[in-house]
C-alpha cells in the first residue's frame, strides 16, 4: 500500500508535463497539421536557455524559467516564419522532410554549444524531500506540478475564452472562410506555433532542473509526445491532458508491478491497444476541431 | 536518427579525405578511436578520447614510433550499437586503420565484434566490461578493462566489511548492467547475504522513480547501482527524493565522482563506488610517474578532472596499441594482433600485459587490472576506512 501511493504520487507529478508537453503538440500537430519534429528540441533548448539563465548569467531561477519560456515562443515564431511560412501550401510529407532536418541541426547545434556533458541547473528548493505518511516528494516536483497544471489551464483559457483563440479554432477549422472573416490567417499560424513551441520550452525548463540537460534529452520525450496526441486524439486539447496522466500512471504502474525494464514500452503498448479499439484516439469525440 | 548526414556533408568529407590521402601515406601510422561523442553516454566518451589525444601526443613529442608520427582517427558512435559497428566497419575499410580502440559500452563493442572478424583487424577494448566479450572466440579482442567478474572478485576480498545480508539491485538494461547484476549477485549470496529486488532502467531513462520505489519497498541494507554518470547522478538525486536508506555501492567504473559530487550535491553523500583509476592519489598508483604525468597533463589541457576515471582508459589504449605497432614492427593488422601477446606496458592503472580467454585455438586478449573502491564523504573523495 505504501509502495502503491508512492507510485500514484509519482505518476501524478511525471503526468503534470506529460500533459503540458502534449498540449503543445497537440496544437501543432493535431490543429496545425505539422509534424513537428522539432517539439523535442525546443524542449531541450528551453533546458538549456534555463541553466543559461541560472548558471552563466546568475539570474534568479523563476525569472530564468519565464525567459527560457518567452525565448522558447521566439524560437517557435522564428521557425514557423522562415521555414513553414513559405511552406504553407506543401503537402504534409515535405513540411516533415524540413522539419526532421531542422530537428537534427538544432541537436547538434546544441551539442556544438555546450558539449557532451551533462549540465545542472541548481535550483532554490530545499534537497529534503516534503513527507506526508509512507509518501516522499521532492519540493522542485510540487514546483514543477503546479506550474504545469497553471500553464495548461492558462493554454486551455487562452484557446477557448479569448478571441484569438476563436481565431485560432476558426483558422484551423475553414481557413477560407475564416481568411473572408477578416482573421489574419499568417499571424495565427505564427501565433499558434509559438505557443506549442512556448509550452515544448516551458516543459524544458521545468524538467530541466529535475533531471540533466544534455543535448538528446528531447529525443525520447518527443517520442512520448507524439503517442500522447495519439493516445488523446489529435487536435484535442483535454485528450491531450488526460493522455498525459494516462501515460504517466501506465508507465509508473507497469514499472512498479510488471517490470521496469519494459516501462517505456508500457506506454506504447496501450497506444498499440488504443490505436487498435478506438483508432481516432480516446477522446477524439468529445471536441470537433474540422 | 533517420537521415545522419545532409548530401553535402558526405560530398564534402568525401573531398576532405580525396585530398588528404596522399599527405596521410607518407608517414603517419593511423589508429582507429570508436567512441560516443554524441548521445546519452557521450560525456564518457568524449573523456576516453582525450585521454586518448594525450596518450598520442606524447608518443609523437617523444619521435613516434617507428619513425612514424601516430594519428588518431576519430569516429562517433552516436552511443548506438548500429553507429558503432558502421564506425568500425568506416575506419576499417575507408580510412585502413590497422588497429582500432572502442568502443566503450559493451553494447556497442559486441555490435563492432563481427567486423574485427570479418576484416581481421585488432581492437583494444577499453571500457565494456560483459563477460561475453572475451569469452565468445573472437581472436581480435584484446581488453585492457577488467570484466565484471574481476571486479567481482577484487571486490570479494572487500565485501565483508560491509556486512550486506539483503541487497537490491538498480541496473542499465543492456548487457553491461545486467551482467554486473548477475555477478555481484552471486557475489552478495557466496558472503552469506540474499538478493532482494533486481531492476531495470532504460539507458536513456531520466525518470527511475518507479524502479526506486519499489527498491524502497524491498527491504535491504544495500542497494548496488550499474550505470553511465548522467543516469546515476538522476538516480542517486531521486533515490534521496524518495528518502531510500539504503546504503549505495556503484559498479562499473564509469560513475565519474567528481561530476556526481556537482551534478548530485549531498545525495551523493556517503555513496560507495568501485573504480579502475583514482586521480585524486595518482602518487598511490602502482606507476606513479605515469599516473602522475597523465593527471597534470589533463589539468593543463583544462579539461575536467572529473573525466579522468574514463580518460585514463583512452590513454593506457593508446599507450597499449603503440607498444604493439612498435613490437609488430610495422603497422599491419595480422602482426599487431601477434605483438599485443607479447606487449608488456606500463599504463596509468597499472602493468598493462594480455592473458588468453576464451576458447581454445581463438582467444582474446585480456589484462587484469586493478579496481579500487573509493566513498563520497563531506562533499570529497575519500577512501573508505578500511
């Protein structure tokens, strides 16, 4: 029983980005319509703009992780502007072509930067952990929880109570139409990029200090992105969210009771069984996205 | 991970490689490093292959060998078995290396095997430590670390003064972590001791929270962990997190102390490691002179001291490697194969010479090297008391 409430513990806390790194996946891949490989990247450079901020800059550890997330909504407008706006019209295929290269340069561009040495960000939390009964958290994680479930209520605010996100809901649903609307259909691909781009980095820079930022960190996590999307549905934000902590509790559960040397494969087993009962996804009813 | 190399790139280095040929045939005698440079364990490599630069450029500022300088050509492996063995086969069949060093993990070295048969060319194994490599009949084969069973049993005339009467084990899900979990297990049951839980994680893993919560539910004294640095300094941070007791002893000498002591601060604290060289008392070394040539040398090249408990294993390669050109007499495969036989070095960890493994008729080559154990305590490294 101990054992099992340290492991729902864990679950929830790995859920919270879980679900913050779906969610900003989801709006690009899923709405967008653009196989982002480079979701992974921005996770790691949000990491790496965070240990920049804290450790080479000696800025203060909150005020890092709100920069390394704006730098990371810059990134994300960079590359929407310079390699997808002019590909807007491509099909799918080509867009994926230039984004599996623009992933590769960004990882070796970060290796070029800081090297093959793992790097650690220190951060303000005491290393004793917080203890309720036979459970044991780490302070940083109740940090990193709660920032994750703030920024995906304000992400879930922004799209479905503020104009731009009817915009944005309306862009991707009938961009002709909603062009002939008088929306300006550039800034929301722009915007929208940013964003998921925004909430790839902030993942970073949360997770950064939990774990080391190396330049491959975004490697695996990406991957897990992609099948929480799947997992959720595309497009569907809530799907996303749930998909996170599903993911999280099937990976900490398989781990604990059936054996942790397959605890990535759990996650992509239940995919493997979702694809297979509920192709579109678990949740992809509950939202109408086009 | 699915297109490596953008059509320019290859043409590129193509050209680069036209071009240096005929410069490289008049004098230089190549060897071949097969390492991560990139990827999960790229840390450990890029510290092997300094040491490696070290190792040669001090053979070259002494005149080289047989009036040849040496050149090291340098390969990454992206720590991907699939990487390695391309990398072998690419130094062998396009840069003709004579004699190569790698490939670090055991995974990667067993994926590089079969090509060493297949070109018949010699490879000095610094780091893997599986058992298998050794004793599979691949006469190519000639490792300068100790295998997991060595350090077994050079840890054996330790155990006792831990007194362990349950440990668990935390391992890398590949052929060196769970080799070591095997034979420490043993171990731990030959000193009147029983295992409790036996754990996996991925190589790539950041999160082991669920692997530790269950070590917490196992009750035991000890808990052995075998993995790279990176891994380790996640899971001795989490493990703290977790509040698990246990005492820890590292395996495997790749845990780097140093950077634990950054990277993990006081979860570290009061953890055991078993390693093959210790630069904090090169004076200690059975080779002083060279322990202590090799450890000011890498603080004058600013690298971090932190990697000389993987740099060393780069440098007594090469060392090994020449001495065998040197002995073979001129630099061809077949001839260095004979000479490691017969090659008696004086390396940073100790006197270097090969021992037959293996079956009968196609041994490999294996030294026996020393393995020390050392604790963190007080934020240093110390050895333990006994």
């Amino acid at each position: 029983m101990d054992q099992l409430s340290q492991h729902l513990t864990n679950a929830l806390v790995l859920g919270g980005t879980y679900a913050l790194l779906g969610i900003g996946l989801t709006l690009i891949f899923g709405i967008m319509r653009v196989v982002n490989f480079t979701h992974g990247e921005l996770y790691t450079f949000g990491a790496y703009m965070t240990f920049f901020a804290v450790s080479v800059a000696g800025a203060n550890f909150f005020l890092a992780l709100a920069l390394a997330t704006l730098v990371g909504v810059l990134l994300g407008a960079a590359i929407e502007v310079v390699l997808l706006r002019p590909l807007r019209s491509s099909d799918i295929d080509t867009t994926m072509i230039v984004m599996i290269g623009a992933w590769i340069a960004m990882q070796n561009g970060e290796q070029l930067i800081w090297g093959g040495v793992a790097k650690s960000i220190p951060t303000p939390f005491p290393t004793a952990p917080l203890v309720v009964g036979p459970v044991s958290v780490d302070w940083l994680r109740i940090f990193v929880f709660t920032a994750a479930i703030l920024l995906i209520i304000g992400a879930h605010s922004l799209i479905h109570h503020t104009r731009f996100g009817r915009a944005m809901r309306a862009t991707f649903a009938d961009r002709d139409t909603a062009a002939l609307m008088g929306i300006n259909i550039g800034l929301v691909h722009t915007a929208t990029f940013a964003l998921g781009s925004g909430l790839a980095a902030a993942a970073g820079a949360l997770l950064g200090p939990v774990f080391v930022v190396t330049a491959t960190m975004g490697n695996l996590i990406a991957l897990k992105a992609f099948a929480i999307v799947i997992l959720g549905g595309l497009g569907n934000f809530t799907g996303a969210a749930i998909g996170g902590f599903i993911l999280a509790f099937v990976e900490e559960l398989g781990a604990g009771y059936i054996s942790s040397g397959y605890r990535d494969a759990m996650g992509f087993l239940l995919i493997i069984l979702v694809l297979m009962f509920r192709p579109t996804g678990l949740f992809r009813r509950a939202e109408r996205i086009s | 991970m699915i297109i490596r190399t953008s059509v320019a790139a290859l043409l590129m280095s193509g050209a680069a490689s036209l071009l240096a040929l005929p410069a490289l045939a008049q004098g230089t005698i190549k060897i071949g490093v097969n390492q991560p440079l990139t990827g999960p364990v790229a840390a450990s490599g890029q510290y092997v292959t300094n040491g490696a630069r070290i190792a040669a450029d001090q053979i070259n500022a002494a005149g080289g060998i047989l009036g040849s300088k040496i050149e090291l050509v340098i390969e990454d492996n992206k720590s991907n078995p699939t990487e390695a063995a391309a990398a072998a086969e690419k130094l062998i069949v396009r840069d003709k290396v004579p004699v190569m060093l790698g490939a670090w993990s055991s995974t990667f070295t067993l994926a590089v095997m079969p090509k060493l048969m297949e070109y018949e060319v010699p490879m000095v194994v610094e780091t893997s430590s599986s058992g298998k490599i050794t004793e599979s009949g691949n006469p190519w084969i000639f490792r300068i670390a100790p295998t997991t069973s060595m350090e077994t049993k050079d840890f054996a005339k330790k155990i006792d003064k831990f007194a362990i009467k349950r440990a668990n084990f935390l391992v890398v899900n590949n052929d060196f972590g769970i080799d070591a979990a095997t034979k420490f297990s043993e171990l731990v049951k030959s000193h009147g001791g029983t295992v409790g839980v036996v754990e996996r994680m991925d190589p790539t893993a950041q999160d082991v929270s669920a692997q530790l919560a269950k070590i917490k539910a196992s009750d035991a004294d000890t808990l052995f962990i075998t993995t790279s640095v990176e891994q380790l300094t996640l899971v001795l941070r989490q493990a703290q997190a977790l509040r698990l007791t246990q005492r820890i002893i590292t395996t495997g000498g790749s845990q780097a102390p140093d950077q634990l002591i950054e990277h993990a601060g006081p979860a570290a604290e009061g953890s055991y490691h078993l390693v093959f060289f210790t630069p904090w008392f090169p004076e200690n070394a059975p080779n002083a002179d060279v322990a202590v040539g090799l450890v000011n040398e890498w603080k004058k090249r600013g690298y971090q001291f932190a990697g000389l408990t993987e740099g060393f294993r780069g440098y007594d390669g090469i060392l090994t490697i020449a001495a065998a050109i040197k002995e073979a007499g001129k630099a061809e495969p077949k001839a260095i194969q004979q000479a490691f036989w017969k090659v008696k070095v004086k390396g940073a960890n100790g006197d270097i010479a090969f021992e037959k493994s293996g079956p009968a008729g196609k041994e490999s080559g294996q030294n026996v090297p020393n393995v020390y154990v050392i604790q963190i305590k007080d934020g240093k490294v110390t050895l333990p008391a006994f």
